[in-house]
C-alpha cells in the first residue's frame, strides 16, 4: 500500500509541476484532460461497483467543469462563451444525474462532450 501512495504522490506532483509550467491555454486543455480522465474513473468505478470512489471521481469532475466554465469571458466570449457556459452546466447536470441513478450512459455522454471540446480547443492552440 505505501508503494501505492508514493506514487499518487509522485504522479500528482507531476501535475502540479505541469499546471505550473502551463500558458493559460495549456491550463484549459488540462483541466479538459482530467476531467475527462474523473469520468473515465467514475465509470469504472460503476463497473466494479465501487460507488463512493464513484461519487468522489464525479464530484471532482462536476468542480473542474465549474472551473472551465467560471474561467469564460463572457462578455469578450460572445455567443461561443455563452454557448460554452449552457454545455457546461448541462455537463454538470447530466453528470448530478449519473451520480444519482448510478447510471453510466450520462457519464460517457458527458466524456464524448468534453472530448469534442478539448479536440477543438487543442486544434487553436496558439503557435508558439
């Protein structure tokens, strides 16, 4: 089990090192990233039938989809970052509703959305 541990530890390190490293379009992409990766856990999760770890991965998924979506500029944004704000809250809907219902056909809705959303924002990445 201490194995186990210091490698979360490692791992997370890894993570904070990247985030701190990372442009603002590179935090986007990353948050995109792990969300997905905490819904990819929640189903599996569901599988094994392991609901509490469940229900932690899609509450860590539901704050970072309010992270992405408290970081758009809707004024400056217009009608993609109006369009963004409703996609996510429907996210954080749908994902509510997977949690309740133990339902995983939300959940790999909500990861093929946010897969077309970080497909598209890695596709403008500004050029270095």
């Amino acid at each position: 089990m201490h194995a186990r541990n210091f490698a979360n530890q490692y791992k997370q390190m890894g993570a904070s090192s990247a985030a701190l490293d990372a442009s603002p379009h590179q935090l986007i992409a990353i948050m995109l990233s792990t969300a997905r990766e905490r819904i990819r856990l929640a189903l599996a999760c569901l599988e094994r039938g392991d609901v509490p770890r469940k229900a932690h991965a899609i509450t860590d998924a539901c704050a970072i989809i309010g992270g992405l979506n408290s970081s758009l500029n809707l004024e400056a944004g217009g009608e993609i970052a109006d369009g963004l704000a409703a996609l996510y809250d429907y996210c954080q809907r749908r994902l509510l509703e997977a949690n309740l219902n133990n339902d995983s056909s939300p959940l790999r809705e909500i990861d093929d959305i946010l897969g077309d959303i970080e497909g598209a924002w890695r596709q403008i990445a500004p050029k270095d």
